[in-house]
C-alpha cells in the first residue's frame, strides 16, 4: 500500500476492534505514529493504556512486534532490545518505547534519562493524557495545575506541570519533538523524521483522554486543536539543540493571536473547580514558555 | 478446537476484535450523506478527514467513503471533523438492560 | 584436557567463566562486593577478549531489564549483583522466570540493611527464594567457573533463570587455585542459545501483556492458557530441571573432570553421628568443623546443599534416611524473621513423614559478615549433641556467636 492524498501510509497497523476508549486522543496518535514507524519497528511498552490498546493474551491489535515491560523499565528494556540486537546483529530495525506520561515523567525517569545519557539509538515516545488514566485518573507530575483527579479531588493539582520536554533537552539530544493527534500530519513527519537520526530519540504526544479530561469523545481533535490554539501544546521540533515551531504553531508564532487558556479550561469538566487565581496563572506561564520558545526559535 | 497452548511464556498474534464486535459499543452510529460528501461529489480523491481523524482506522478513504460498523466504537470525531456537515450521529435505539 | 590452574577470587573466577560462556550481553551496576567481577568483564569486553556488549546501565533495575529485553531478542545474557542490588532487581526477577528467559547471574551474597551492612550473609538471595529462579549456592572458587558454565546449559535447556550464589568477600575477595577450563571444551559443552520468543516484524507478537484468570481462545481456534497454567509451567520447569541439572553436573565431571555434585555433596556423612548442613562457605567451614570433632571421637559428617531452588527434597530424604544420625544441625546466613532459618523450615518440610527423624537445631550465624570459625562451629555441635543426649529432642533456633539480651 502506498501513500494517500496526505501523504499518509495507507496501511493500518492498528487492527479494528481494539480495547481502547471511544475517542481516544493516543489511538490517534499511534494509528499514524506507526504508519511513520512503519513494519520495521520492535516497540516496547510498560503497563499502561498503551498495554489494554495492544490487547490481552492471546490476540494482539497491533501487526508489529512488542515486548511488554515492567513500570519503571521502559528505556532500559529498550536499551536491552538495541543491545541485544547488535549482539546478534539483526540490522535495520528501529527500537521505540512507548510509556504514558506516569511511565515517563514519574516512574519511568531513572532508566530513561540513563538510556538517554548513554545515547542509546531508540526512539522514547511518551504519550502525555496528564494522568494515570489507565489506573482511573490519579495525579502525576504532568497534570496540569488546576486539573481534578481522584487523587486532587477537592483542591485540584496545585503544583504546575513538570517540564518533560526540557528534562530531555538536558540530554543534549539529537532530535526532540512535540506532537498532537489533531495535526496527524505534523505528527506523521516528526515520526519519519526521527527515524532519521542514530542516538535518543524523544518525542511527546500531547493526548487528550475524554474519559481523565471530562469531555466527551466526539471532541477529542477539537479539545487538541484549543491546546495548540492557546499554546498550551506548542508543536515544535529540536533538531540537533536548534528549536523551532511546527504546522500550526508556527503559523501561530509569525503572526496569529493566540487563545485564551480559559476557553482550553472551560472545554474539559477536570478544570471545574480551578480558581481564578490558578487560571491566571496558568496563562501567564503559559506565555512566558511561548515567548521563550519565540525567542530562541530559529528561521 | 485445539486444546493445548504451547507456548511456556505468553505470546499475542495479531487479529482484528481484540476486543470484540466493538461496534456494539456504540450509543450513537455514523451515516455518510454522500450527497453532500466531498470526494463523492467531486468524484476524485479529497478531503478524507473522516479517514485521517478516525482513532479507531475504521473508515476507509474510497469513494463513496465506507465506515467498518462493526468495529466502529460511535466516538463521533468524524462527524464533528467533517467540513461540510455529511456526517451524522444516529442513534442506535438500543436501551440498556 | 588442558592443565590451566590459575590463582583467582570468586569474582576473578566468575568472570572468566562468563567470557568463556561466550555471554553476548552484559549488563550490570556496581555494587560491593560484586563490583570488581564486573570491572573484570568490562576490561574482557574493552579489551577485546570478550565479543560482547556491555550496557553500563543506572540501576540493577535497569540490568535485569536489560537482560530480559536482550535474552528476549536471543542474545545470551549475564548480570551479578549483591545485596540491596538484588532487593532492588526483585520485580524483574518475576519478569524473567514469568518471562521464561535464560538470564544468568551471580549474586555475591551479601547482608541487607539497615543499617547497612557490605559483610557476607545469604539473607539477599534467600529473600528472592520465590521468583522462579534455579539458584545454586557454591563452596568455593573452582566451583563458581564450573557452575557459571553449567548455569548457561541449565537455564537454556529449561528456559528458566538460573542465580549462582557464592558469599561475599570469603569467595569473592579471596584467592584460590582454580583450574580453568579450555575454552573450545566449553563452546562445546554450551550449545547455542535458542530462544523461544519471536520479535519479528515478519511475525508480530505482543509479548507478555495482560492476561486474564481464565484460558481464552486465539484466532485461530487454539484455547490458550490463563494466568494460572503459565504459572504451573514455570512450576513445572522448575521440577523437571532437576534431572537437568543433575544431567548437566555429571556430563560437566566427564568433560571437565569435576563433579560438584549436582544438588547435594557430602564430607564423612556415611558413618555420621551428627550431621551439618548448609550452602555455600559455611558448608565449607563445617568440613573443617568435622575433622575437629573427629579428632574428639565425635563423628560428624557435612551434607553440602548447592541446589536450593528446586529444592532437592528426595535427595535430602535420602541422605539422611541412609544415616542413622543423632541430630541434624543447619548453619545458615539467613533468617525469616518470626520462624526460623528458611533452609531449617524447607529441610524440615522435606523430611515431613519420612522414616528417619532426627533431633533438628538451626543454628543462625554469620550474619552480616560476624565471622564464624570452625572450633565455633564444633562448639556449637557439642552443645547440642548434649542436649538431645539429655533427651531433649525439640526443634531450638540458635543464634551462634550472638549477645543474646
């Protein structure tokens, strides 16, 4: 199968019929993250929804090979498959790790900061949805701040998001990039451009979760479109330590007007009980990240 | 029916319905008004965001556009995504219980 | 057979038992008193002696992960670790016996804190007695390159994790005359890993993800297993790895001239009145032990346990069924905390109804490295040999070389 009018793989490497969520912001993002992938790809997951969406034994949804691993594995069982295939040298297959945003940002740091630091040649994927959605949506470190979640269920997330993409950077990483389900296209290129480049790897899927998010599944693309709108997803690209905006970021960054937070905030039932005060300040952070993204932008 | 596994650890193959018909999931069910969809109207290839927005990759881009109903889950993106409107959320008419 | 003695430490000695095994990947992280066996497989690897990748991982986590992931893919794998290392690896120890991978590792038995303590017991690798893993204790430096060797052939022939377990600093640090076996023998001797995992792009699998309580069936009609029968095959593997090991230990001494025994060795046990059991280097010490009291007319005789998991019980019924021993003394570096030694119980379980009952003292010593000599050891065995001449035939837990209030 060759590519369509998007210059899209037209093979489908999620089969019909798989166990994750009506609307779910990652299938989106997976179904063309492995299009780019494409067959020649050995993927490695920890528990996660990632784990339900490739299925229980002994059927699979997805047609390319997967080791499944423990929570706080995932780089270092990629590091194993890359190591392991040298050792028996199988060339010309691309090792990915796929974890949520636990499995990245909390649990999953350790062994991928040391897979990164030693340059292992995989890409690290993580899905961010902004909680331990598969669990039934409890805080991690990469909730945003005024987000109700089972485990801030009174008093929302008080603390802001930890800034994921820039722990990675500190990796001195060849490629780094920040994706969004709703801009498959840009989602697409990234994907095929980092299986371009030897070393780490690092790209994150802004995931909207309609279940975690509290909006229904029918705006999963609309709710990823307002992120990227306000910029509270920024589509961007760090090649080789030269940063620049993406798609509809870019356009953004040269001359639109962004979004207000609030109309991202007043989309998804998780934001109810933010105060006004968190509001505020979760807009004037995130313009101080937009406007040091424009600053050191490059073209 | 084959009775015995022999694997010793636990190995998935690929098939579709992993999950089951998920199609039975559905409160709500996709109908395509071709009249007004654009690549039956201009007979040629185009638009296709049904196709690219679909999570579940169970609408294909052909002409007429078709939707795979029995693995379709009813999120609703394509109907919300599509541009000018051809795409409608039907209910099912089931009730529980 | 070539006469190759060297003098050599424990680590020295399983170092070069891994370079000769032909191990493809290794990956470990330092930890006293396993460090120095790594640096030695790093300098193998750096220099060229050794055809392997070493992944210097941040954790032990991290090094059984990589072995699981790398063993997965069919390369032969190798970790060692001690202690905290080990308590630290103890999930990916489920994973690689759940996983059914031919992971070989030494663990330098140390104590675990707190407070810390870096000195030898065995409390780091008995605490990982459930996870699937063959482990075998050994006595001293030649037996650690001969079963770092016999390990890969075990583990690959029953597809299950094998721990070669040998105390720290007694076997590690100290040096030995050790003879080191030809290295076409052992390429020989160890056939080529083949793994029973497929990652292929050619032929997609998911491996290891959710399973459900009960069986289901695939697409192809096949009735699959639920949790619970991959849980007894690895049972199952366990069981049947004993005429395995015991196969492997013999065809070993054939080609190589040495024996260790398979499960069980013995020192003067055939006209014993009073026997000692223990693993490793205790067992060691007890044979000198023997020959003490011999000396005193007391005729004390050494049962040697090497295989703890699977644990040897008709063998251990047999050895002692054949004596008609007074008492049966063990000397173990470990404690389950609230019962008593956790060899005593699995010995006393393993004599459950069998004809041959003897009196039964646990003797708990040597921990975190509290030295334990040989006249301590007779010591001990007199004393109890006095109580159970006075009648007294309960079971005690004594704390050897212990303050005790």
């Amino acid at each position: 199968m060759g590519e369509n009018i998007f210059k899209i793989d037209e093979r489908e490497y999620i089969l019909p019929g798989s166990r994750a969520c009506q609307g779910c912001g990652l299938s989106l993002a997976y179904r063309h993250a492995l299009k780019a992938l494409g067959q020649n790809t050995i993927l490695t997951i920890p528990a996660s929804c990632l784990t339900v969406l490739h299925g229980l034994y002994p059927i699979t949804s997805v047609e390319i090979p997967c080791l499944n691993c423990t929570f706080a594995s995932t780089a270092a069982s990629a590091s194993g498959l890359v190591a392991g295939l040298k050792a028996i040298k199988r060339t010309g297959l691309t090792v990915v790790a796929v974890a949520g945003d636990g499995g990245t940002y909390d649990i999953g740091i350790q062994a991928l900061s040391g897979a990164a630091e030693r340059g292992t040649d995989f890409i690290f994927v993580c899905y961010d949805n902004e909680g331990y959605m598969n669990t039934g949506t409890q805080r991690s470190s990469a909730t945003p701040p005024g987000a109700l979640t089972t485990t801030t269920p009174v008093l929302t997330k008080l603390e802001p998001k930890k800034d994921m993409l820039k722990i990675m950077e500190a990796h001195s990483l060849p490629y780094i990039a920040s994706v969004n389900p709703s801009y498959p296209r840009d989602l697409y290129e990234k994907f095929t451009k980092a299986k371009l480049f030897k070393g780490t790897r690092y790209i994150q899927i802004y995931a909207p979760c309609p279940p975690g998010w509290a909006y229904l599944p029918k705006d999963t693309v609309k709710i990823g479109r307002m992120a990227v709108e306000t910029g509270i997803c920024v589509l961007f690209e760090i090649e080789n330590g030269r940063f620049r905006f993406t798609g509809r970021s870019k356009v953004l960054a040269k001359k639109g007007k962004r979004l207000s937070v609030a109309d991202y905030l007043d989309a998804q039932g998780r934001f109810r009980q933010m105060s006004r005060d968190q509001a505020v300040q979760l807009q004037q952070s995130v313009d101080e990240k937009w406007e040091e993204y424009v600053r050191r932008a490059v073209e | 029916m084959e009775d015995k596994d022999h694997h010793i650890s636990a190995m998935c193959k690929p098939a579709p319905g992993e999950a089951g018909k998920t199609g039975d999931w559905r409160d709500v069910r996709p109908v395509i008004n071709h009249e007004k969809c654009t690549p039956f109207i201009k007979k040629k290839p185009s638009c296709f965001l049904c196709w690219l927005y679909c999570p579940e990759g169970v609408i294909r881009d052909t002409i007429p556009v078709q939707i795979d109903l029995d693995y379709c889950k009813g999120c609703g993106i394509c109907a919300e995504e599509c541009p000018v409107g051809a795409i409608t959320m039907v209910s099912e008419g089931k009730h529980d219980g | 057979m070539t006469d190759n003695c060297q003098i050599l430490t424990g680590n020295q000695a399983a170092a070069i038992g891994v370079k000769l095994s032909g191990v493809q990947v290794v990956s470990a992280y330092p930890i006293t008193p396993q460090t120095s066996l790594t640096e030695t497989l790093s300098q193998y690897i750096e220099g060229g002696e050794l055809e392997a990748e070493y992944v210097r991982v941040e954790s032990e986590h991290s090094a059984m992960t990589v072995c699981i992931a790398a063993s997965t893919v069919g390369a032969r794998v190798f970790t060692s670790t001690s202690s905290h290392g080990l308590l630290y690896m103890h999930e990916q120890l489920h994973w690689a016996a759940g996983s059914r991978l031919p992971v070989v590792m030494c663990c330098v038995n140390r104590g675990v804190g707190a407070p810390w303590s870096i000195f030898n017991d065995q409390q780091d690798s008995i605490a990982q007695r459930d996870t699937g893993w063959i482990q075998i204790y050994c006595r001293d430096n030649q037996e650690i390159i001969d079963t770092v060797i016999q390990a890969y052939r075990i583990a690959e022939a029953v597809y299950a994790p094998v721990m070669v377990c040998y105390d720290g600093f007694v076997l590690s640090h100290t040096t030995m005359p050790v003879e080191v076996p030809d290295e076409e023998a052992v390429r020989a001797f160890l056939p080529p890993y083949k793994p029973h995992t497929i990652l292929d792009p050619h032929d997609p699998r998911n491996i290891n993800p959710v399973i459900f309580p009960w069986r289901r069936m695939d697409a192809e009609g096949c009735l699959r297993d639920g949790y619970m029968e991959l849980r007894y095959k690895l049972q199952k593997a366990l069981e049947e790895a004993k005429p395995v090991i015991a196969d492997v230990s013999r065809a070993y001494g054939r080609i190589f001239g040495r024996d260790h025994g398979g499960f069980l060795w013995q020192y003067r046990l055939d006209d014993a009145d009073v026997i000692l059991a223990g693993m490793g280097s205790i067992a060691t010490e007890a044979t000198m032990a023997t020959d003490m009291l011999r000396k005193e007319g007391i005729k004390a005789g050494v049962l040697g346990i090497r295989l703890y998991r699977p644990f040897p019980r008709e063998e251990i019924r047999e050895a002692i069924g054949n004596i008609k021993a007074k008492a049966l003394l063990i000397f173990e570096k470990d404690i389950s905390y609230g019962y008593e030694g956790a060899l005593c119980s699995d010995v006393k379980a393993a004599l459950y109804g069998s004809a041959v009952q003897p009196p039964i003292h646990d003797f708990i010593c040597g921990l975190g490295g509290r030295d334990v000599k040989a006249s301590e050891i007779a010591d001990g065995v007199k004393a109890s040999l006095n109580t159970v001449d006075e009648g007294d035939s309960r079971p005690q837990t004594i704390w050897l070389n212990c303050r005790k209030g």
